[in-house]
DNA sequence: AGCTAATCCACGAACGCCGA
DNA sequence: TCGGCGTTCGTGGATTAGCT
C-alpha cells in the first residue's frame, strides 16, 4: 500500500517537473543567454549601437542610420542553444543507457571533426561514435528570436519586440538556414548505407518560413528528415503561428511533455530509409524476390537489401 | 510602384586538424 | 609549437522574382 502511494507521488513529481518547471524556449532563456554572455564579452560583442547610442540585439526594420555586421555573438548563441538543447533532452531522457554528445564524430558516417554533428542521443558516452551507436542526430538551428535593448548603465536588458519588428530573420524562418540544414542531412543519407537507420530531426525556435512547409512534409515522407521541430511555443507577441504542417514535417511544441512524446515516438519505431531510381519492372522483380521470405519484416528487409544492391 | 520572399554571397570569430 | 586550412556559427546586403 504504501509503495502505490510513493510510486505515485513520484510519478505526479514527475509531471510536475515536465509541465511546470521544464520550460521551452522563451523570452526568458534569451534574457538568461544575454546576462550570461555579457560576463565573458563586451556590450559591443553582443548588440549593435544605433546613431542614436541604444545597444540593439537587432537592427528595427524601420531603422534607417549606419549598421554593421556582428559576427562575435553567432558562435556564442550557437554554443548557448546547443547546450540548451542537450540539458532540456537530458531530463526528458530517462533510459540510463541512453546519452547526449554534443558535436558528436561519426567516422563511418563521413562526420569527422571538422563538421561534427550538433547533438547525438547515444547508447555510448564517447565523442567518436560507431553509426550503430547512434539512435537520433539532432541538427541545432536556434537563433536569438525577440528583439532586445541594453542598458549599460543598469546591465539590464529588455525585450523590445517580436521578430516582426526587426531585420534580421531567426532560425527557422530563414529559407537558406533550412537549405544549409537539409544539405547536412543529405550528406549524412548519402554517406553510408550505415545511415539509413538513424533518424533525423533538425531543432528551431521561430515558425518555419512558408515556402519550406510542403517541403518539410515531403522531407519526412521519403524519410530524409524525420521533422523540423520548434521549441518555441510562442514566437510572437500578439496572434499565433502555424502549430504543424498537414504530415507533421514542421511541429511546434506547446510543452515538454508534448515533445517527449514525440522523441518516444522516434524511439519505438525501428525506421528505415530507403530511396532509389529504379524502372517498374526492375523492382517487380525485386519485390517477388523479396516475397519469398517467411513473414512481412524479412520480406522488408530483403527488399531493402535487393534495392541496395548487397 | 512598392512590398516580400528566396537566393547567393560575405563576414569575423572560434576551433580542430595537420604538416612544418 | 606555430601557422595555414577547412569548417561552422548566425546575421546583413544585394539582387531577382513574383505578387498586388
């Protein structure tokens, strides 16, 4: 009796957890990235300054003095998101035998470390990993989403609008991020054969730019991309985005749990890509080979094997 | 004519590798 | 040990296409 009351006092500070304190992306977080940032570069290494003195996070869209480049805050928000990412899969993680690598090298898969993947979910807890080891890559593409001004004076910072009202287009919502994003992945698919058990899945924080949205379906479908995922629930200030694409390609995650359900789901398959180019009567044949084996899965995997030609 | 989106190019800092 | 090379990070500028 009372281990039932203890099993489920944890199980109901386990909810807790997941749905209250386990938050994703938001305001908040970019708040914490600029606070922490400002200890180890200077106001100038983080914002731009308008003609009229204010340190901006953005240029306003309808700002029309002299601008600049920033190029120091690029690697340092790439860090903070990547690690951002791997704590918050950290905790949705419960397997023990499971692990998070960051910039993750996979020999077999051509990543080596001149362009590593960002984050690994891994039955092993090394950097070089074998391809059988791998059970998700992770591609990060997270950007500072909100507008923010700085005050040097007070070593505050206060968001000063959505990224409606600025230039610069975050994440997702910019179409050669996501073009950068899947010719990564392409490169993994075509790697190796060793690839095509691994799922894929590239993570944002802004809604994904409309002309990408029947293409992140149709990703998902052939099996290259398992999903373009934001972990931003609310990118604007007023008014709502887009919550998924028709096939679930693109999704924005209301809450954690909402997210782990889905990383449980990538789990429970046992997923295969397969592609080729191939005529009609070619792959007939194939599939009459493949119809001899005993019961369905040997009949997949013998076809997978003919069209890969082992 | 004026707007937006897509595309391509460039930028500078950082980091790891490799050969001298 | 040092310098060059290749790569990634995320953002801005320029150009073009397409829409109203």
């Amino acid at each position: 009796m009372n281990n039932i009351v203890i099993y489920f006092l944890k199980l109901f500070i386990c909810l807790i957890i997941i749905v209250v304190i386990m938050r994703l992306w938001s305001k908040n977080q970019e708040k914490i990235f600029f606070i922490n940032s400002r200890k180890v570069a200077f106001p100038s290494q983080l914002f731009y300054k308008t003609d009229d003195g204010r340190y901006l996070a953005y240029w306003p869209k309808d700002y029309r003095g002299r601008k600049s480049t920033l190029q120091s805050r690029n690697s340092l928000i790439g860090k903070f998101t990547e690690e951002w990412v791997c704590k918050l899969f950290g905790r949705l993680i419960v397997d023990d035998d499971l692990y998070l690598v960051k910039q993750a090298i996979i020999p077999s898969l051509g990543i080596t470390s001149r362009s590593p993947v960002d984050l690994v979910i891994s039955t092993a807890n090394r950097k070089i990993l074998k391809a059988s080891e791998v059970k998700v890559i992770f591609e990060v593409k997270m950007s500072i989403v909100w507008n923010w001004q700085y005050f040097d004076d007070s070593n505050n910072v206060v968001e000063i609008g959505d990224f409606r009202t600025h230039q610069g287009k975050p994440s997702f919502t910019r179409s050669d991020s996501i073009l950068k994003a899947i010719g990564k992945c392409i490169g993994i698919r075509v790697s190796s054969f060793e690839s095509s058990k691994i799922p894929i899945v590239v993570i944002g924080n802004a809604p994904l730019s409309n002309g990408f949205c029947k293409k992140a379906d149709h990703l998902k479908r052939v099996g290259v991309i398992q999903g373009f995922w934001s972990l931003n629930p609310f990118p604007l200030n007023h008014g709502n985005t887009r919550k998924t694409t028709p096939y679930g390609g693109y999704i924005r995650f209301n809450n954690t749990s909402e997210l782990k359900r889905n990383l449980d789901n990538l789990f429970s398959q046992d997923l295969n890509f397969f592609s080729g180019m191939e005529n009609p009567k070619t792959l007939g044949k194939y599939i009459e080979i493949a119809n001899n084996e005993n019961n369905y899965e040997d009949k997949g995997l013998k076809f997978l094997k003919l069209i890969r030609r082992y």
